[in-house]
C-alpha cells in the first residue's frame, strides 16, 4: 500500500469539478487517486486532472483505482489498496439531475415530498465506506458529498466518523461572498440548510419561505432575498460552485493547515454551518449571539417539518408531506426504522422508485 493523500471515490460530474480544481489550484504537492469501475471515464479523468495540473504550474498528480463499490468488500479492498489520509466519497447510486428531472411518478415524489426521499439511496455508499474506515482502524478523514446535511447525521447514528459534507450551505456562502451586494472582502456566515437552496433558483420575484441566515462582519442582514436579489442559481445541480466549495478545505486537510470557510453537515450535525479547521477537525465557528445549540436547532427544524430526522439512538422517521407520500406506498415505513436496517430499506425504496419512473 503506497498511499495517497486524497482518494476521490466516484466518476461523475461532482467528482471530477473535484479533481479539476484540486489540479487548478494545489501550491503544495498533494497525490489523489480517482476511484471508480468505469476504465474509459477514470483514464480521461487522470488524463484531463493531470494535464491541468500541468498547464497551471500545480503539483497535484493523480492516478486511478478501478472498483465497483457495490461489489462486496469493495470498500475495504479499495481503502487497502490505496491508503489515503482523506476520503472523498462523491460516489451514488442516485444521481443529483433528479431535481432538475419531471415526467414521472418518482420525479413528482421528490418535487413534492423534498430531497429527504433520496438521503436512503446517498447513504448506501457513504455508509460502507465509513463502515470499511471504522474496520481498517487508520485515522482516514471522510468527507461525505452524498446528501450530507441528512446522511452525515444517519452515519454518526451508526457509529462511524464523518468529517463534513461538500456544497449546500457553501454554496450559498460564496455566491452570497461573491454579490455585488457584498463590500469586497468582507467576512461572511452563513447558516443554511440544503432546503434553503430552492428559493435561489426561482427568479427573484418569486423567491419566498425560509431564508438562510447570513451574516456580513458580524452583523446580522435583515432581509436576505432583498440584500441578495443579484444572485441566481440553476434549476440544475450548480457543481461548478458546490464541487469546488470543498478543494480549498481538502488541499489545507492534505497540508495540515488550518482553514476557515462553511461546510454541510460537520461531525454529523444537521444543515449546514460556519466551521474552521483546527489540527485536522473541525468545529463551529459561529458569529456572536447565536449558540452551538440555537444554530443546530434552527437547522434541524427543516426536517422536522418536512424531511428525514435521524434520533441519536439511531432511529430514522420520515416527517411531513414525505412521511404521507412514502406511507401511502410503503406503509412500513409511516413508523420508521432504525439506521442499522439501512440496507433493507434501501432494496425497498429501490423497488418503489423502479416502479414510480415506470409511470406518467
């Protein structure tokens, strides 16, 4: 096992924005292996990550493990053959387009009950991993970019280490950073969970709800939709900021540097904060007059209301209109489960969304 510094598990779009902006913008040499079971995508990966490498004048290299993580002790055999100190795990058996997607009974779940209908499908994967971390007993750093304001908190309950999450509430931190609205290197928090996305991506005059709290030099902005009414984001994923929001953390993670900045879903807490990284941990980096426990509780209310709440026993409930649309289809699920059942729920959910995309 030679080891790497970051293992970026996962071929697709968010993985590779990864790669290419950790080749764009590495000072330090930092060597990261791309993983996944498609040869043709890994090698164009390395290729293209390499090259940009090259034409910035950066010192990442990358190279590739081939593995499909769905095959069994597939996690365990690609963490021993690669060795990293930072795991990535980018990789899901559903895919983020799913928002941006309409035409079919599954489509219309998601539109109407919320993203939560997905968090069983984007913990499979993460969870594994974490598990085959705990088992391989090395101090591996995850970071979880499936769902993570909810997974995090459903792989926590299971007893595994979760750093953070990549996107959502950076997302909206550096578009809000980067406004017109913003005095030029001002300091900005957020606190935001991932539902406070959609309003962003509706035209201003449309935008209504629950708005993230944000923060300019400690002062807290009154009305954010109005403050913020430049700012526009796709209906589809926006991985050219939320694939990227995580390289400057991971790159300072790799260099054992200290770092600042706004992740989804630390240590396993709901929603998304202000953080800064300390001797390789992260912790809460809250502006003045709010508490850890205000700040988790204004985060967990959006799931409460309406999502997947995960109890620190481990219990896992679906809430609001999601809990009615999936009882009507899986009525063992109105009470629950508890998070070791993830898998079983998982081939249940699996099944439903089969036949769901089967109908108008």
């Amino acid at each position: 096992m030679a080891g790497c510094d970051i293992l970026v598990s996962g071929t697709g779009g968010f993985a590779a924005r990864i790669a290419f902006d950790i080749a764009a913008t590495a000072d330090e040499p930092v060597e990261v292996v791309i993983a996944g079971r498609n040869r043709e995508r890994l090698n164009w990966l390395r290729t293209a990550a390499n090259a940009r490498a090259a034409l910035f004048g950066k010192k990442a290299r990358f190279t590739t493990h081939a593995v499909d993580l769905l095959a069994p002790n597939a996690s365990d055999e690609m963490l021993a053959a690669t060795g990293p100190r930072i795991v990535v795990q980018a990789a899901s058996i559903q895919t983020s387009q799913v928002i941006a997607q309409t035409g079919n009974a599954w489509t219309q779940l998601v539109a109407e009950g919320g993203l939560s209908a997905t968090a069983v499908f984007q913990a499979l994967l993460s969870s594994r991993v974490a598990a085959a971390i705990t088992r391989g007993g090395r101090p591996v750093t995850l970071v979880n970019c499936g769902f993570p304001d909810v997974v995090n908190g459903m792989i926590r309950a299971m007893g595994h280490d979760v750093a953070c999450g990549m996107g959502n509430v950076a997302i909206l931190s550096n578009v809000f950073a980067g406004s017109v609205a913003t005095p030029p290197g001002s300091e900005v928090k957020v606190l935001a969970h991932y539902q406070n996305l959609a309003a962003w991506r509706r035209r201003p005059e449309d935008r209504g709800g629950r708005s993230p709290r944000v923060w300019l030099e400690g002062t807290e902005v009154a009305d954010v939709y109005a403050r913020f009414a430049d700012i526009q984001l796709t209906p589809e994923p926006v991985i050219e900021i939320s694939g990227a929001s995580g390289v400057p953390m991971l790159l300072a993670m790799a260099a054992n540097r200290s770092w600042k900045g706004h992740v989804p879903g630390p240590n396993g807490l709901p929603g998304g904060y202000p953080v800064r990284l300390v001797d390789g941990a992260l912790e809460l980096d809250l502006p003045g007059g709010i508490t850890g426990a205000e700040a988790i509780a204004w985060n967990a209310s959006f799931e409460q209301e309406n999502g997947l709440v995960v109890s620190p026993e481990g219990k896992v409930v679906f809430t609001g209109i999601l809990g009615d649309r999936l009882a009507e289809h899986c009525p063992a699920l109105r009470n629950g489960f508890v998070v070791q059942e993830l898998e079983a729920v998982c081939e249940e959910l699996l099944q439903l969304r089969s036949a769901l995309m089967q109908k108008a």
